[in-house]
C-alpha cells in the first residue's frame, strides 16, 4: 500500500512537471503573440509573491496580502500555478473585500457557450454586448440583463465548454483582454470597490494592476494537496 501511494505521488509530481512546462510554453508564446497584435505590456505598481506551501491555509494568505495593500491600491490581480490556491485565495480575497472577481476564464466560457449554441455569433459581437455591472453590491459579468457570473454559472462549467474553451480562446484572446482593460479601468474610476481579478501570467502582463499577487508552491506540496482533492 506504501509503495502504491507513493508511486501515485511521483506520478502527480510528474504530471504537475510537465504541465508547469506546457503553460509556461503557452504563455510564452501567448506573449509574444499578443505583443505582436499590439498590446502593451504594462507593469504593475506593486508586486508580492508568497509561497503557499510556507503560509500555510488560504485564510493566511489571504490575510498577508490584506496587509500589503493600501488605500491606493484599487486594482488586486491574483495568479498562480496549478495547486498554489490561486482560485481559492482570489475568491477568500474578493470576500473580504466584499466584491467580485473579475476573470478572463468566464468570459472565454461565456464565449464558448454562446458559440455552442448559435455559430453564426461573431466574437467581437458577443464581447461588445458584456459590461460589469455592480448588483447587490457585487461586481458581476452580464450580457444585458443576465447575469452570467451567478444565473449561468453552472452551464458555463460542464464537459462540452472544458472540451471548447481552449479553442475559443486562442481566437480571442487579445479581444478579451483589450475588454478586460476597458472595463477594469471603467470600474476602479466609478466603483467604489476593490476590483480583485485573477488569471494567467500572460493575460495579466497586458492588464493595469496595482497589487499583482503571485502565488507558489514547491511541486511536492502541490502534488500532496492534489492529492488529497482525489481522495
């Protein structure tokens, strides 16, 4: 039984390995061709970095980052490699702060499912018709009067739009990020809120930010905790 657990551990190590380098090959040629495209790589005011698998718990996380941020920080980007808490602490984050979070991941499944469901929608179309509404004072993605972080949630989330998604968005990436930017500038002038978003390092390099969070973990820790998510 020991040896099979820790071959099962060396396993996911192995697997978190290869997509650590897979996705920093993606993002690097993401990078170059966004730049490419014409957008502008800006830097961020501010950059913290915490090693998820030291501070232990997203609460503690959570609470490090609260402390570096200031009055004057409006704009709070999260990112991550896989197992690090990205997600979870971005979430904890937008809580506290009692907001949204803002994430290019939903829009390129919104994307997706709209193309799902009528393929003579055109990309630039569908981007033109989302705003970021402020609603029960949370900060929400809509199209019109829907409000697809919360009512679509579920539909964004099934095994059709995980087989789509990747697809999609290497099609539109620079037109989603060129929205995100719109949009976050939009919201840190006339909200009163912190805007949290989280995504991958290469949509976040093109994207304004004043505290930009980088989370990390060594590979053993990320492999127990994946772990014990599949027990």
């Amino acid at each position: 039984m020991q040896n099979h657990t820790k071959i099962s551990l060396e396993e996911i190590e192995n697997a978190i390995v290869a997509r650590d380098k897979k996705d920093a090959e993606i993002d690097r040629e993401n990078r170059i061709e966004l730049v490419k495209k014409g957008l502008r790589l800006i830097q961020p005011k501010k950059i913290i970095k915490i090693d998820t698998g030291k501070v232990i718990g997203v609460p503690n996380v959570v609470n490090l980052i609260k402390k570096e941020i200031t009055d004057s920080d409006t704009i709070i980007a999260v990112e991550g490699e896989s197992g690090c808490g990205k997600s979870s602490t971005a979430k904890m984050l937008a809580e506290e702060h009692e907001t949204g979070i803002i994430s290019a991941s939903d829009i390129f499944r919104y994307l997706t499912y709209s193309k799902l469901k009528d393929q003579s929608k055109k990309i630039a179309e569908i981007i033109a018709s989302l705003e970021y509404k402020l609603n029960n004072d949370r900060i929400y993605l809509f199209e019109d009067q829907t409000n697809i972080t919360k009512d679509l949630h579920s539909q964004l989330h099934t095994h059709e739009i995980d087989l789509n998604v990747a697809h999609v968005a290497s099609r539109s990436q620079a037109q989603v990020i060129g929205f995100l930017s719109g949009e976050i500038l939009r919201l840190s002038g006339h909200v009163d809120k912190k805007i949290i978003f989280e995504g991958r390092a290469f949509t976040l390099d093109f994207l304004p930010c004043d505290l930009r969070v980088v989370l990390f973990a060594d590979v053993d820790v990320r492999a127990k905790r994946r772990m014990e998510q599949e027990r």
